[in-house]
C-alpha cells in the first residue's frame, strides 16, 4: 500500500509539475511576443521619424529655393519697374524700397531686418498688394 501512495504522489507531482511548467512557458512565450511586438514597434517609429526628418529637410530645401527665386523676381522687378513706369514718383513705386533678406529664421518676421534698413515680411505684402491693385487697375 506504501507503494500506491508513492506512485499517486508521483503522478500527482508530476502532473502538478505539468501544469506550473505549461503555465511558465505561456507566460514566456507571451513576453516574447510582446517583446517582439515591442521592437517591431520602435522600429517603424524610427522609421517613422527618420521620414519626418527627410520630409521637413526636404521642405526646408524647397522653401529656400521659393525665397531666392523670389529675391530674384523681386530684384528683377525693382530694377526695372522704373524704366517700365518712368513717370511713376518714386514714393508710389512699389519696388522702390530694398528686398529684406531672411537670414535668420528664428526671429519674428518684423524683426527680421538687413543692417541698410530694408523692409520686413508686412511691407513687402503691402508693396506686393499696392503692385497688384496697380496691375489690376491698369
């Protein structure tokens, strides 16, 4: 009868042994998917970020490009607005005044200005306006 109770409380154990065995796994296996999920993740918001920062990059390239073409124009059309309207006073000549440069983007547009005393980002909408209503008017 000693015998049978040893092989019960063998069964018993080992079946015990089972259940805290396939219980640990489980949680292992799940932690190792979570983990796995987890590095997945991080990987796409790094991707994710490295995207943005090309993106922003890019459109800081493309905003660059949009102000020196504009100086250009800008230039372009004060050089010659004067031959083009040679009986236009000099206070009414919408080009008369110097282009700002932007050199420093960090500064609020108003007190964005060259050392000659050039305009700010507002002047140069209202020299831009005055020529379009001319324009328009004409």
């Amino acid at each position: 009868m000693a015998w049978i109770n040893a092989v019960i409380l063998v069964v018993t154990g080992m079946v015990i042994g089972f259940i805290v065995a396939w219980l640990i796994m489980r949680d292992n296996t799940q932690h190792k998917d979570l983990k796995r999920e987890l590095e997945k993740s991080q990987n796409e918001l790094e991707q994710y970020r490295q995207k943005l920062t090309e993106h922003f990059s890019g459109s800081a390239d493309l905003l660059d490009n949009i102000s020196r073409d504009y100086n250009k124009l800008y230039q372009h059309l004060a050089r010659y607005s004067s031959d083009l309207i040679p009986n236009q006073p000099e206070q009414e000549n919408p080009f008369s005044k110097p282009l700002m440069k932007i050199t420093n983007l960090h500064k609020e547009p108003d007190q964005t200005q060259t050392p000659s005393g050039s305009l700010n980002e507002s002047d140069n909408a209202r020299q831009v306006a005055v020529f379009n209503q001319k324009s328009e008017s004409h």
